[in-house]
C-alpha cells in the first residue's frame, strides 16, 4: 500500500502521516478533514511531458494555466489517464504525493505554494495527509524547480 511506502520513507524525520477515519482525495474534502482552508492543500498534478511522469504540486485552489505550462515544459499539458496514474507514479489518483515515488519521476512545486508557511501534500492513500513548512517540502519533495504554471 502507498501509504506504508510514504510512512517509511518519512519514518525517523519527525514528520508524522495523519490517518484521517474520512476521504480526503479531493480538496474540499481534505480542507475539512484537516480543518484548513481548500487553498493549504497541496495538490499534486500529474502529466506526461514527453511520456515520461512528472508531479506538479501546487496550491489548492490553483488551477493549470496552459500558457505558462507550455512555456515551461515545450508541451501542450497531457494529464496521465486516471486508470495509469499509479503505474507511472505509484500513487493512485486521490493519494498522490511527491513523497515515495517511482524513479525517474520528477517533481516541481508551483509558486502558488509560496502563499503558505504550512501546506498539507497528501501522503500515498485517499486517507492521509503530511503537514510540512515549504523549506520541508522542497527537503521531502526532491523537487526539480519551483516554476510557475498556475492562473493567477
């Protein structure tokens, strides 16, 4: 199970899984299990940049800006199929995380994050969750780049 890989690879850093008893695959649903604002979810997008897997975490009310994304990565934005997300990630969709991944997946985080002090990346289920400061999520995330690629 994800969850259990994203356990191990934090186990002995002080930073604590939370297992929620409810859903918190969405970020509405993640907002009100951890009791914070849908914003301070950090959501982790994935797409296919020349068919290999890459992770975008960004703000949660973010949203893909085409345009910029383009000017990034050369490349309309192709999303994974929900049904191959886990195969090319690891993660199933609702859990996915830029924690325990597969290799050779490569991960960038969104300026929309540099809103928060605090954001909360889901941690390898439907049901789990990380708090982290930015400094830890750029440590935890093995992050490419911070880029920008969100609406403003």
């Amino acid at each position: 199970m994800a969850v259990d890989k994203v356990k191990a690879f934090f186990a002995g850093t002080g930073v604590d899984v939370i297992e929620l008893p409810e859903s918190s695959a969405t970020v509405d649903l993640a907002a009100e299990a951890l009791s914070t604002e849908p914003d301070q979810i950090a959501k982790t997008l994935s797409f296919l940049v020349n068919d290999e897997p890459v992770l975008i975490v960004m703000a949660g009310e973010a949203r893909i800006d085409n345009h910029k994304y383009k000017g990034v990565f050369h490349k309309k934005a192709k999303m994974i199929p929900f049904d191959q997300v886990e195969d090319y990630v690891g993660h199933a969709p609702g859990g996915v995380c830029p924690f325990a991944v597969k290799d050779g997946v490569q991960v960038y985080l969104d300026e929309s994050l540099k809103r928060h002090e605090e954001v909360f990346p889901a941690a390898g289920s439907s049901n789990s969750a990380v708090k982290l400061s930015i400094p830890d999520l750029e440590k935890y995330s093995g992050y490419e780049a911070w880029i920008d690629v969100t609406k403003n």
